[in-house]
C-alpha cells in the first residue's frame, strides 16, 4: 500500500487542520534534508503511544517502514530535540532505515472519529454527547440518570484498567452527577479556558495551577494519568484494518512510564 493513501486516509479521519498551531502532528521532520517518497509501499506498520527506543529496535528487527504515534516524536526545532542524547541516536537509526513517523496528536482529540466517546459509552448510560465548539478535543457528557461521585470515580479506573486515579481535595463521593466533560491527556487547561465553575471534569495529568483552579472553583477534578490515551493504537490499529486488508500491523504497548515508590 501506498503511504500517500494511508495518509490521506488518516488525514480524512483526523483533519490536520483540527491540530492547535503550536502543535507537531503529522510526518515527523528527523532531519533537514529529509525526502519523504510518498509512493513507497508500505508493508508493515507499528502503531504506539510514543516513539521511544524500543519501539525504533522492534520496528528496524522486523522490517517496518512506517511508524504511527499519538505523541509527536519531534515537538520543537529539530536541533533542541538532538540534545537529548538517546533522541540524537534514534534519529540516525530512524534516517539510516529510512522509517517514516507520523503522528496524530490534537487533530486525533478534536475528531468526531476517535474513539474514547465510544469506550466510555460503553460503561456509562449515556444520553447524548457533544464536543465543544471553542475546545473540540473537549468532550461533553450527559447520562440517562444520576449516579454518585465515587461509582463515576470507580467506572473510570474500570475503563483504564487503574489501580489508583486523582481527585482534588473537595472531591465528594457522596455527591450526585448527571453531567461531565472529559478531555484526555494533559487537558485541564480546557478547564480554565472554557471559565467551567462547579462541574466535574476528568483528564489525565494536572498541573499545580490547575489543581487551584478547580478548588477555588468547585469543580471536582479527576486524574487518570497520560498514560489513559493508549486507547489511541488500538483505534488507529482497528481502523487502518478494516480499510487496509493487506497491511501488516502491530501495536506496542510503551506501559505507563512511572510507578508507585
């Protein structure tokens, strides 16, 4: 298969034009004199959360030509991007097998074809959802019928498969709600942006300013951890499949990069 038609397909599916300006979605710039042969064929695909060095030492061992990641492997100038050493080394790997990388990054959130509203229907009665107009990659839920603080806590860390979440120090788990909005990874600014007072909001990491935010503003604030977007291979996996018979594909897990001390 063409990559030219892989790419356009993903690009349909999650319109770069939907990325925030600042963002580094798309073919990733490994180097400045880089060529990109939009007519190669691509037999065998790795999807994964990241692009780190085992997943560059799977892809060159078993022949892969083109890699997909949620998170830009290049997010900056490409010179700062060099000065973390292993970063340096894999970009000659990746240049000297001549691997493509493309990511999907916050056109994947701001998409009506990602999945997480899928994943999360599965387990709430919900009644409808809705992405927001200002922030897309921010999701509004409404549910068929209340339920308690501590079942939605206790559902999500069901879904992502938690043995432990975040909340913020107000957070009642006797307390009723029949609404919530989700924006995945570091998505709390949404929070700010979107001036929200007394709802309830999950994502993945917060920031410090952000864990104030909520407090000052009775919003109840639920963490599950960057690494609940790795719902996002197997999507893109079940996807390219169904619309790519011949393609070879396989999914990494990276696991989460922390644990408890």
């Amino acid at each position: 298969m063409e990559l030219i038609k892989i790419i356009k397909y993903l690009d349909k599916k999650f319109d770069p034009n939907l990325a925030y300006e600042w963002d580094f979605n798309g073919i990733q710039n490994i180097s400045n004199k880089q060529n990109i042969d939009f007519n190669t064929e691509i037999t065998n695909v790795v999807i994964a959360l990241d692009l780190n060095k085992n997943v560059v030492e799977f892809a060159i061992a078993n022949n892969v030509n083109l890699i997909i990641t949620r998170h830009p492997f290049i997010f900056g100038e490409l010179v700062v991007e060099k000065q973390n050493p292993q970063k340096s080394k894999m970009i000659k790997l990746l240049i000297n097998h001549n691997l493509v990388i493309y990511s999907i990054h916050t056109n994947y959130d701001a998409s009506i074809y990602q999945n997480i509203q899928n994943i999360v229907s599965e387990q709430f009665n919900i009644k409808k959802f809705s992405h927001l107009k200002k922030n897309k990659e921010c999701i509004k839920f409404i549910l068929k019928n209340k339920i308690t603080h501590k079942e939605f806590r206790e559902t999500f860390k069901k879904i992502f498969s938690l043995e432990h979440c975040q909340i913020n120090k107000s957070w009642d788990d006797h307390k009723q709600l029949n609404e919530f909005y989700l924006t995945s990874g570091s998505g709390a600014s949404t929070m700010i942006e979107q001036k929200m007072e007394q709802k309830i909001f999950v994502t993945g990491e917060v920031k410090w300013n952000e864990w104030i935010y909520a407090e000052d503003n009775e919003v109840s604030l639920l963490a599950l951890g960057h690494y609940m977007e790795n719902y996002f291979i197997y999507d893109i996996k079940n996807k390219l499949i169904n619309t790519f018979k011949d393609l070879k594909i396989t999914t990494i897990d990276i696991e989460n990069q922390f644990r408890k001390g």
